[in-house]
C-alpha cells in the first residue's frame, strides 16, 4: 500500500471512458496494429491525454505504430 500511496502521489492516473478507448483501438486498428501491440496503443492514447512530452519504452517498435503524435514522444531510457 505505501508503494501505491507513493506512485499515487507522483504520477497522473488516466482512465479512458468507452468512447476514448474505442476511439484509440479503432485508430490504433488503422494503422496497422494488432495483437499484443494494442495494449501499447492504449498506454500511448493515456501519455497523449496526459500531455506527456516524453513516453520512455523498451519497445519502441510498438509505439512508432500508433500514430506519428505518439512516434515524435518516444525515447528509450
């Protein structure tokens, strides 16, 4: 519970509604990502509601699908 209580304190906590997560997968679909990749696309959509200037991931590859917004953002840590 600290743990939660510490990240909590930190970071933004995105929730999509119905219509912003079909929204995302319907975009995500157009662009050519499927599979496991999705989960990604909806982690994306979250950092782009949030105004993240930077979304840090090991799997670059995934992200660079979702949109060009989402591509300009990604670095790897």
């Amino acid at each position: 519970m600290l743990f939660l209580a510490d990240i909590r304190e930190r970071l933004v906590i995105v929730a999509l509604d119905d219509e912003e997560y079909f929204r995302a997968i319907a975009a995500a679909a157009g662009n050519g990502v499927m599979g496991g990749a999705i989960y990604d696309a909806l982690l994306a959509h979250c950092a782009l509601l949030a105004k993240a200037e930077t979304i840090y991931t090991w799997n670059v590859r995934h992200y660079d699908q979702v949109s060009d917004a989402v591509a300009e953002r990604v670095r790897t840590p």
